[in-house]
C-alpha cells in the first residue's frame, strides 16, 4: 500500500506542476510584435452586392388579422372488434 500512496502523492504530481509551469509561461508571454509592412497580403474582393435578406411572411389583412383556422380533422374508422359468439 505504501508504494501507491506515494506514486498518487508524489509520481502523478509532476504533470500537474508541469501544467500549472506552463499555464504560468503563457500568461508572462509578451505578445509578438506584427511586422510593420505596406503590403496587404493579397486581393481582397469586394461584394457586388450585400445578401439581401429572408422575405417577409405575408401579412393577414391590413391590421395584422390572426391566422386563418385550421381545416376540420379527419378521423379514421376504426375497425369493429370481433364477437366469439358470432359465427355460422
């Protein structure tokens, strides 16, 4: 029992210092410099035209009426159970 309580306490430590040394780097990082230069680093296109947006849905009237009901359901039949005691 003693040699897994020491691999938990001591072994599986390491990566875990080794993340919080790494997360501690990239935070004291200086953020890199851009090269200064005129060029734009290619074509840029422009659109002919912006995308015109979804059409409207159609109003109900000229004050907004609420959508027309809807059509009457329609039931199936349903079969009629057969009687034991029926028969020829």
């Amino acid at each position: 029992m003693t040699w897994g309580f020491l691999w938990i306490f001591v072994a599986l430590k390491i990566p875990l210092a080794a993340l919080i040394y790494i997360v501690w780097w990239a935070i004291k990082q200086e953020p890199e410099e851009p090269a200064a230069s005129d060029d734009d680093g290619g074509v840029k296109r422009q659109r002919p035209h912006p995308p015109q947006p979804f059409p409207r849905r159609p109003r109900r009237g000229p004050h907004g009426d609420p959508a027309p009901m809807p059509p009457a359901r329609v039931r199936s039949t349903r079969a009629r159970a057969r009687t034991l005691g029926h028969g020829n």
